[in-house]
C-alpha cells in the first residue's frame, strides 16, 4: 500500500497494483471517497452516504447481491455499504445504480481503520 500525504488538499492515496499495468487508486478526500478501479468502477462516495465499511479474506457475494454491487475483478475483501442507491461507473464506464461496492484492496483493515475518522458511523 502507497500512501501520499498532501497538506495542501488533505488526502490519503491507496495504491493497489493487482495485475501487469492495471493501476487502481482510492483517494481519501475530506468530504468524499473518490475510487478508480481501472474500468471497472469509479465513483466519488461523500461519507454521509457510507454506512458501513466490512472487511474479510474474502466475499462472495450472491447473484441477488452482485445486481446491486460494484465488483471488482478479482475475489473482494471490502464491502462498502450505501444508505441508498448511487450511480457509480462500471465496467466500461457504463452507469449503474449500486448500493453495495465490493474492492479488493491490499491492506483492507487499514483502510477500514482510517476510515474510522471520515465515516460517522464507525466512530
């Protein structure tokens, strides 16, 4: 995991290289959590809409499930739960109204950890 700090703007970075030349990045944000998953989902979350961030080896969500998520590639091991439904770009950049993001991240309880301090719920 990279993390860049920049007193200017305030933010965290998370870098994830999974596969040759696919690049995926978080950006930690003030107001918001601004994800990039190469073209598989990209989406600018505000912590207000954010209820619960969960962490495991491994999720496998359901077929029901998957319908409303954004998932990555690989097996995830965080789940972000919405309080509602938002659009998020998916595969190709296509829109799509999800109200779970799946993310496979490299160090998931460290992401969850920091989060502690943007998301109100988990303070």
């Amino acid at each position: 995991m990279l993390c860049h700090h920049d007193t200017s703007d305030a933010f965290m970075r998370f870098s994830l290289l999974i596969m040759p030349y696919v690049f995926y990045w978080w950006l930690v944000r003030q107001e918001q959590l601004r994800i990039r998953y190469g073209m598989r989902i990209q989406a600018d979350v505000p912590y207000s809409r954010i209820v619960s961030i969960d962490t495991a080896l491994e999720f496998h969500p359901d077929k029901n499930e998957s319908r409303h998520a954004a998932l990555p590639v690989v097996t995830p091991n965080v789940r972000i739960e919405l309080a509602e439904p938002m659009m998020v770009q998916t595969l190709l950049f296509m829109p799509r109204k999800v109200k779970t993001i799946y993310l496979a991240l490299d160090e998931p309880s460290a992401f969850a950890q920091m989060m502690k301090g943007k998301c109100n719920f988990l303070a």
